[in-house]
C-alpha cells in the first residue's frame, strides 16, 4: 500500500530544499568556531597539557566538565523522548525528534572531550586491550558504547515513517542522490497494517530500552565521582543527583531548540505556547528534585563536620561563591517562580529561564569538579599557586566553543536532512493563545 501524501510536507519544503543566505553565515560561523578549536587541538597534541590549566592536583578541568555536561544532555534527550512515545502524550509529536536529535549529537561529542582530557590519544587502544573490568572508568565505556547504539536505534525507527514519506514525495525538489538515500533508509516501508504494527512495537521496545540504559549509563557516571575517597565526592547520593541533574538541563536544552527552530522554520503551527509550557512544567518538577538533592548533598556535608568536608565547603564560600549562587540557587528558584506563576508563563520567559538553567547546570558540574580537586585529601606543600588553583586556558575554551559549534552544525544539517517536527501524526494548532506577539 502506498503511502499517503502528507499535506503538511508543503510547509516543510523549504525546509529541506533551500538554505537563506543568513543559514549559510550561521554555518560559516560554526565551522570558524570549529577551526579555532582545531588549532587548540594542535597546540594541545605538540605541546601536551602544560597549555592548558590542569596539573597535578587538579586533573581534570572544564574538559570533564564539558564530558559530564553533554552526556547529561543526551541521557535527558532519550529519557525524555522515550518516556513520551511510551506513554502516548499527546503533545510530543512536534517536540519528540527534536529531543531524540539532542540524545544523538550529545552523545557523540561527550565522549570527545575525555579524548582531550586523557592527552595520550596514541596509547587510547590500551583501554580496549589492557581495560579492568574493576575499574568505573571500564564500565563507563561499555555503557557509552551501548547507549550509543541503542539511541540510534530508537532514532532510525522513530525516523522511518518520515524517510517514506519524503521517498514517495514527488514535489519535493532535492538532488537525485538525495532523493535515492530516502529511498535506501526508508527499507521498502510503505505504511502497511503489519508494519505499522512491528514499526510500533519496535520502537515501544527500544523506547523502553533507552530509558533503562540511559539511567544505568549516568549512574555509572556518578560511580566514578562516588566510588572514590574523595571529599566532595564520596556520597551515596550521586547516582540520583546525576540523573535528576541531567534530566533537568536537557529540558532546559530542548526548550531552547524548540524556541530556535519555532522562529527559524516559522513552526508557529506546530510547536506552541503549550509545548513551552508542558516542557516548562516537567522542567519546574526537576527543578524542586534538582534543589532537595543539593539541599540533602552539601546539608550532610556541612552537618557531619568532617574536616575535609569543611575546608571543601569553606572554599566554595570563599572562592567560588558566586557559581555557588548562580548553580544552586537561581537556576533553582527561576524556574519555580517563572513557570510556577501563570502571568510569567511566556515563551520568551520559559525560554530565557531555560538559558539561565543550562549556564547554571553547566557552572553545578564545574564546583563539583575543580573545587573538590582544589582541596586535597592529603595537604600538598611548597608548591606554586598555580599549580594549586586552576585556571581555564585558550585552548580549553576554544575546545570548549567548538564542542557547542559542532552541536548545532549537527543539529542544524540534520534539520537540512530530514525535518525537524515528524510529518506522520503531527497537526498543527494554529490557536491564536499559543502564538506570541
């Protein structure tokens, strides 16, 4: 049987044939954003570690920081669109492959930033042949390598509908090899009941797959923090912290996506006002468990008057009390205050608090990083300052600029590949309330 004409497909067109001269300088600018990155990369490899801020005490730096973050993301992307296609939510058509795509790129990137922070790339194949099975850092790999392929998976079959769709669409102007890859990807899918019905049991199995693996897989990451003896680290609590935390900044991630590609595709139709708020709303839940879990983190600390625990909490008061502020206290308390009162409910609102939620999420990984690795648990004398405090170099940053460049080149020449809101299944709600003016 072959497939029906999506009519929606028309306002999607443009989408997918033609890019505006202002998307050829966005794409200019992330690949010179991903070229400076380059030649940080070089000045890293010819003259190792020393050009960046990490030495002996302080190991890792905004590198880690940089893995965490991204990996939190991408777990919070298949989480989220999982949870949503397992439960049928009504709403999640517009929204659900946005959050699939930041699963995807999120998880290729992550794992770079380890590379950069490991330093010798030629001794990497070491871990595969000489790897402990004891070690967190072990099964760190396995999980990252298994997500990774369960989540594209998930992605190609949530993708097939679509690929179909645009194989058979004959008014779609695109290149012939183009128009053959649909054609190879779409599988000889043509939209019969049997395959509908294994296309959807498929997918509702690998739904529930990803979000089983995605926990597992940011648990395993907290491990590696909370195994150790650390101050700072050795807490029972960071399996949950970690997970709770990487939900709460993926939401934040795709409602920015969803304000960018609303505006850049003029998706007004499509996604709405009550998208932002349905996000929003999951947003100010993880917002409420984000806060108990700091409360109960740093309250134990605090209580349990260990000596190195306070020298810890002493030096975030005293060095980095601001990020402390910004992390655990705005990116909090916004959220509960903008999208937890009706008036300020806005998608410009919910939009700008989800900025503020990213950076402070963002700044929760950097205080748990670098201040712990600040206080030792053995005293270190008659060393340099600098080699006691760290401080972020060029060509961390630049790395660090050209990770988010290659986040939204990805994300934006797959938006060129296939579109950004799923054609079967989804309506629009052109509603004069969901539209701001």
């Amino acid at each position: 049987m072959e497939l029906q004409q999506n009519n929606s497909l028309k306002d999607f067109a443009p989408q997918l044939e033609r890019t505006s001269i202002y998307g050829y300088a966005w794409l200019a600018f992330l690949v010179a954003v991903i070229i400076l990155g380059f030649f940080a990369f070089l000045a890293q490899v010819i003259n190792g570690h020393e050009v960046t801020g990490m030495r002996d005490n302080v190991v890792w730096g905004v590198y880690i920081v940089n893995f965490i973050f991204f990996m939190g993301i991408s777990y919070a992307g298949a989480l989220i669109s999982g949870t949503l296609h397992l439960f049928k939510t009504a709403w999640r058509k517009p929204i659900i492959r946005m959050a699939e795509f930041i699963t995807i790129i999120a998880l290729l990137i992550g794992p770079c930033f380890i590379l950069l922070c490991i330093g010798r790339l030629d001794k990497l194949h070491y871990l595969v042949i000489f790897g402990r099975i004891q070690s967190p850092i072990t099964w760190d790999v396995i999980a990252i390598t298994t997500d990774i392929f369960g989540c594209f998976i998930f992605l190609y079959l949530s993708l097939l509908r679509d690929l179909a769709t645009l194989r058979d669409y004959e008014l779609l102007r695109l290149p012939n090899w183009r128009k053959k890859l649909y054609k190879v990807l779409a599988l000889g899918y043509n939209g019969s009941p049997e395959q509908q019905k294994r296309l959807n049991r498929a997918t509702d199995i690998m739904a529930a797959m990803v979000i089983a693996i995605a926990i597992i897989v940011y648990s395993v990451l907290a491990w590696i923090f909370s195994v150790t003896l650390q101050p700072g680290w050795h807490s029972t609590i960071f399996g949950p912290y970690f997970v709770i935390a990487a939900v709460y900044s993926g939401s934040a991630v795709l409602i920015v996506c969803m304000w960018v590609f609303r505006k850049v595709y003029h998706l007004e139709e499509y996604i709405t006002k009550k998208h932002f708020v349905s996000v929003g709303v999951i947003m100010l839940v993880l917002a409420a468990f984000f806060g108990y879990f700091t409360f109960s983190d740093y309250l134990t600390k605090w209580y349990g008057s260990e000596k190195n625990d306070e020298l810890l909490i002493q030096l975030l008061f005293k060095e980095f009390y601001w990020p402390f502020i910004f992390s655990n206290y705005v990116g909090v308390l916004l959220p509960l205050i903008v999208i937890g009162i009706a008036k300020f409910r806005t998608i410009t609102n919910i939009t700008l608090t989800a900025v503020v939620v990213i950076i402070a999420l963002w700044l929760n990984r950097y205080i748990i990083v670098v201040p712990t690795l600040e206080s030792p648990y053995l005293p270190i004398q008659d060393s340099r300052p600098e080699w006691l405090n760290y401080s972020a170099t060029w060509v961390e940053w630049s790395l660090t600029a050209a990770g988010v460049a290659i986040f939204c080149l990805l994300f934006t020449l797959a938006s060129k590949f296939i579109t950004i809101v799923p054609l079967v299944g989804t309506q629009g709600e052109n509603k004069k309330e969901d539209v701001l003016v």
